[in-house]
C-alpha cells in the first residue's frame, strides 16, 4: 500500500466515527458567536483608525528579516515589551510569534533534570508539546480544577522527589470549558509546603482572560492581586486584543527572560513577527489604558448573564462558566453536529467542538459572547436554541452529565 493510500484509509477512519476535522470559510452574513474576539476590537473603527496611523508613521512596516537573535529585534519590540510588563504589573515581557510556540519553548526548556510539571487535566495541547521534549521526570495531571485532587498529586510528588522544582500549569479561563482557574486555593496550597516559594512555581496562561478580566482587561491574575505569586504568565494578543495570529508575551523575571533567550527554540530558531503585527499590539494597548474597553467589558458580562438566565435546556447542559465561553453540552458528535447546523442555518455562527478536542460525553457546541454583540442578538440566538430542542430528532438528544 502507497503512503497516499495509507494516509486516505487513516482519514476514512475519522470520517465514519465522525471525528472528520474540515477548513471552513464562515458567512459574512452571519451573526459572530464564534470567535475569539471578546471585546469586539476586530471590528472597532478606531482601533482600526489607530492602526492604520501607527503604520503611516512607521519607518518599516513589512518583515522582521530575521530572527530577534539576529536581525529581528528593534527597540520598537523592547520598547513594548517593558510597556506590557509595565500594565501587567511584570518584571519583564518577552514576545514570541505565537502562545503556541511560547508555551512549547517555556514548558521544554525550564523544567531541569528530575524536575515535576504537575498540570490541570485540560491544559492546551502548547503545554503537551512543550512537555513532551522536556527535561522533567515526572508530568502528571489532577482532575479539572480540583484542589484536593491537587494538593493529593503535589504531596505525592514533593515525596518522590525531595528538594525537586514542582511546576504546575494551569489555564486561567479554559478555552473549551469557560471556567476559571481556582488561582488563589492553588497559591495557599503551595505556599502551604513552601512558605518562601523555594520549590514550587506556578504557570497560568491568560489567553482568554487578556483584556476580558482584571482592571482595564489585565487578566484574571491581576484581578486578584496574585501578580507577584506567578512565576510565569502568558498573554496572547490574537483573541481579545484582535491583533495578529496568536501573537503572545510571557511575563517573568529577568532571569526567565535572559534563559529563554538563550534556550528557547521557537524563539531562537524562527523568523521573527513583521513591525505591523508588533504596531497592531501597541495600538491594542493604547486602547486598553486609555480605558474605552472597559465598557466592552462590561456589556460583555451583561449579556453573559442574560444569555445564562434566558437559557433553558430541556436536554443537555449549559457549560458552568460564567466567562465569555459559553456553551451547550450534549452527548454525541451527531447531537452537537446537528445543534451547530442548525443554528448555522439560522444564521447564528457557532461551531461543534467534538472528541477528542473535548472528552467523550462532553461534545458541545462552543458559544463565545462579544463586545459587538447586542441584546436582541443573543435573544434571538436563545429562541433558536429552544425551537432546534422542539424539532430535532429525540434519537440524537441524549443528556450529558458533567
């Protein structure tokens, strides 16, 4: 058998089990609950009017030419690199041209020898990658959130490896799930074992709280003051902050800055981001200090809350996230499928997240509320959800328990 035929017979396996993974190009006529794109900046004139100005007086706007260790770096880069570290409360920032790339290179090259990563059971697959080539000993996962599974799997590991570094790696709000991290019961369990932090180190990625949570959009981290707990926070600029791709910074010591420098691969080894993407950060937080998000903000928890109070399922489950991720939990492929079409149909752009993205048993369809989205908008998204359940083949609605 050919390599080609060999590749077909693999894809025809998921294509019969349903897990078949497709690029789509969505309606522009349709109504976004989709994206990323909490605040709704993508879309916001003067965020694009801005843009469009910092370009102008830019001396280069095109490509980096090469990586920061050779010719990619400017002081325009380092200029907003101590600006983020300065509004996120951070000794410094270093930028990587994806949350992807600067969780592999984080995850891979910190942990020393005989070192632990212990990390919630729903991490992102960047935190996977960048353990799987790592120096560690031991990566094991606790169950989603739960404390005592935690602090269970910490005293384990503090006993195998005495004197080890234990990294633990979590989300702050979870990209499928909309929950958010236990941050503070997570501190006061390693502070339990190491009052100075001598071994202990946690890692929270933002990428879905940056500009959404804390003052002005700083993150869920600093909304509850645990800045100066975290031995590394990520933060994403493609979601929120509706720059390019995923671009993203890590915020640590001078030392974890100086070390990644010198050993991170995907930093090291990868053309660096064009000047404007780089402009289109800054302009994002020129936004974010001056305070106009702060009312996006606020209208986004606004229809959060009408959004959750107006839905009722008669099969299924609402996600329990109070954060922009909502959705709707049912119990087979085909079910989330057929919710997701429908609605498609209806003119409403929500997609099927199916296994393995998600566990079996928990497919859903993923629904992410907006600054841009309006009140009657997220009204007629409801009914629609409530007349599929009155229409839909009883077959294929199976109730999923979380």
């Amino acid at each position: 058998m050919t390599l080609e035929s060999q590749l077909e017979a693999t894809l025809a396996k998921r294509r019969q089990i349903s897990k078949m993974r497709r690029l789509v190009v969505n309606s522009s006529k349709h109504i976004d609950f989709s994206s990323n794109d909490f605040l709704g900046l993508a879309r916001n004139t003067r965020f694009r009017n801005n843009y469009l100005s910092e370009l102008n007086q830019l001396p280069n706007i095109l490509g980096s030419t090469g990586s920061r260790l050779l010719d990619g770096n400017s002081s325009y880069c380092e200029a907003l690199e101590n600006r983020i570290a300065l509004f996120h409360e951070a000794e410094t920032a270093l930028i990587f041209n994806s949350g992807f790339d600067a969780n592999a290179g984080l995850f891979s090259t910190v942990p020393q020898h005989g070192d632990v990563i212990i990390y919630d059971e729903l991490i992102h697959a960047s935190v996977h990658e960048g353990m799987r080539v790592s120096r560690a000993a031991k990566r094991i996962s606790f169950l989603h959130s739960d404390t005592l599974d935690f602090e269970r799997v910490l005293k384990d590991m503090i006993f195998q490896f005495p004197g080890k570094n234990i990294f633990v790696a979590v989300e702050t709000v979870y990209s499928m799930d909309g929950d958010i991290a236990p941050l503070k019961e997570l501190v006061q369990i390693l502070r339990k074992y190491w009052p100075n932090k001598e071994n202990g180190y946690l890692i929270v990625d933002e990428a879905h709280s940056t500009g959404v949570y804390g003052e002005n959009g700083r993150g869920v981290v600093h909304e509850l003051g645990l800045q100066d707990e975290m031995f590394a926070r990520l933060h994403t600029f493609g979601k929120a902050l509706a720059s390019n791709g995923v671009l993203a910074a890590i915020l640590g010591s001078s030392v974890l800055r100086h070390y990644l420098i010198n050993y991170a691969r995907p930093l090291i080894y990868s053309t660096f981001m064009s000047y404007s993407s780089l402009a289109s950060i800054k302009c994002a937080y020129d936004i974010l200090e001056s305070g106009e998000t702060v009312s996006m903000q606020n209208h986004v928890r606004l229809i959060i809350k009408r959004f959750r109070e107006t839905t009722q399922l008669p099969h299924g489950t609402l996600l329990p996230s109070t954060s922009p991720i909502q959705g709707v939990v049912l119990s087979s492929n085909e079910a989330v499928r057929s919710l997701a079409s429908y609605l498609n149909e209806k003119g409403f752009n929500v997609k099927p997240i199916v296994f393995p993205t998600v566990p079996v048993g928990q497919e859903r369809v993923r629904i992410c509320l907006h600054g841009h989205n309006t009140i009657d908008q997220v009204d007629g998204l409801v009914r629609q959800i409530h007349q599929f359940f009155t229409v839909a083949d009883s077959s294929v609605m199976e109730v999923s328990k979380l």
